[in-house]
C-alpha cells in the first residue's frame, strides 16, 4: 500500500504528515521497514488462502475518517480476523473511527447507526491520561514542576513525539504544551528499561503483552533494541488487570494499545500512554512472535465483533 501521503521527507528525517511525529532515515529505520513490508508479505498471503477458499468474511468494517495502512496493528488484525475492510459505510456491519489525533472537542459522528468502535476515545493528551490513570488506580502520575524537589520527566502533551526529558526542580513555570511526570525507573535490572505494551481489545486485556526493552541513551526514544512477548499474567496481578481495564472503559478506548511502565522503587504499575491508532506488531520482533501475538489479537477483535452484531 502506497505510504507516500502519510509522510514527507524533511532532511534526514520522515515525517508523518498528520502527526508531525518525526522518523530518523537511518540504517535501522531501513532495516525495520524492511521487517514491517516482509509482514505486511505475509499476511498477504494469508489473506490469499482465504479467498482462494472462499472463505466468506465475517463481517464487514468501514473505517472513518480515513483507512488504516498495513503498517498499523488493526490491518493484520482484520486480515486475520475475517473481517473485511470496504469503503462504502452504507456497505459495512460495523465502523472504526481512526483517526491520528490525540484531541477532538467533540467526538465525530459515525456514519451510520452501525456500532461503531473507539469513537467516544477523541481526548488522548497525556494530561488526560494521567488524570483518568490517578482517578482510577488512586495514587499520581504527575507531579507539579513548580513544587517538585528532585528530578521529574517533561514530555510534550501529544503522542509520537518522543521529546521527554529528565530534569530537576523545582522550577520557575512549567512550559505551554508539556506534562510532568514522576520519574519512574522502570528497569527489572537497574539497566534496561522496559515498557509493557498493554494491547486493549473490547476495553479488555488480552493474553498477551509485549516488552518492549531499551537502553538507557534511548529510554525516551521510539527505538527498542529488542521486543518479547509475554503472557499478561506473569507481568501484571489480577487486581492491576482490573483497573487496566476500567481505565481503557474511562477513556473509551475499545481498540488499542496502553504504555505501562512499572517502577523498581514502589512496585506499582503507571499507565503513561494510550493510543488508538497503534502502529505494529513492533518491528524488533521475530516474524514468529508477530505472527502470534496478531493471531491473539485477531481472536480477541473477532469476539468483539461478535458480540456487537448480535441483536
């Protein structure tokens, strides 16, 4: 699939277009893209099988306002599910709105009366998400930069930046734009860093997490020097499960993926992150692990889109 309306090239970099989220043009940018089309390649040929065979879908989703590109995780979700993508709404059993926007005023309508997924999740600013986080599991996120004594993260309020930093305070003013979070140290180790990437199916958990694991120089950085899958269960307790999902239900969000880090000082787990539009699987992986980890989420979309055709 054509990608050259989502991005321009700015120097040496990528640049999404919507998002403004910035890409290095660097030997391991080719060598992912290489891993991400040579995926794309396979689901492409699973999708083969099945119209060879006849086999028919289903259901049918349409996407508003725009369509996903193979590169984000509901592509090969739907590919593996048996749901198929039309454009036509008045065609479709069901709508996805995707959009990559953190924030909306309002939601946007849906195009038909249809269900419709993600479409109450229109407000994603990291401001949000750590005021729904402290509301549902009861202790902060964010500290207040002006007050704070010692150091803190700042980060920009949107998504794909990857422009946080470690600084001390207090301050003098936080600056227009930024957030401020605690500094968790979330290493099992003292030296890898690991995010646990939470998929959301139905504003559920699913089985499977992925760790994704990263030095300290890229500790803010979109670059994972390695990506495992993990079962959900031997990562996070039954009673963190819970609230997970009562957040994804605050924040609306039916489809996606949730950042969690957990840190080594207290214990406890802080959901830093939601995204609706998630890019994936990651491409550090194993095309082995890719392949399982889609098929989980597939199972768990499947169910989902089960559940809201039935009268």
């Amino acid at each position: 699939m054509s990608i050259f309306g989502d991005f321009k090239i700015n120097g040496n970099q990528l640049v999404a277009t919507e998002t403004g989220a910035a890409i290095p043009l660097t030997r391991e940018f080719a060598r992912d893209a290489f891993r991400i089309a040579s995926f794309v390649w396979l689901i492409n040929g699973l999708r083969a099988t099945r119209i060879v065979r006849r086999r028919e879908p289903r259901a049918k989703i349409s996407f508003f306002p725009k369509k996903p590109r193979s590169y984000y995780a509901i592509w090969p979700v739907c590919q593996l599910a048996d749901v198929k993508i039309v454009d036509d709404p008045d065609e479709a059993d069901l709508h996805f709105y995707f959009e990559d926007r953190e924030f909306l005023t309002a939601p946007r309508r849906s195009p038909t009366s249809k269900p419709a997924f993600n479409v109450g999740c229109f407000d994603i600013r990291k401001s949000v998400v750590s005021r729904i986080f402290e509301e549902t599991f009861g202790y902060p996120l964010c500290v207040d930069p002006t007050k704070h004594d010692g150091p803190f993260v700042e980060k920009s309020e949107f998504n794909g930046k990857h422009d946080g930093r470690l600084i001390s305070g207090p301050i003098a003013a936080p600056r227009p734009g930024y957030v401020y979070q605690r500094n968790i140290e979330n290493t099992f180790d003292g030296v890898e860093h690991i995010d646990i990437r939470t998929p959301i199916v139905g504003g559920e958990t699913t089985p499977l997490v992925f760790l994704k694991r990263r030095t300290r120089d890229l500790r803010f950085t979109n670059e994972n020097h390695r990506v495992d899958l993990a079962a959900i269960d031997a990562m996070l307790s039954g009673e963190e499960q819970r609230r997970i999902c009562e957040f994804a239900k605050a924040i609306r969000l039916d489809f996606g993926g949730l950042d969690i880090l957990r840190d080594r000082a207290d214990g406890r787990i802080y959901i830093v992150d939601a995204n609706k539009t998630d890019m994936g699987p990651p491409a550090a992986m194993t095309a082995q692990d890719k392949l399982t980890a889609m098929r989980s989420l597939a199972s768990a979309f499947a169910g989902m889109v089960d559940a809201s055709l039935q009268p």
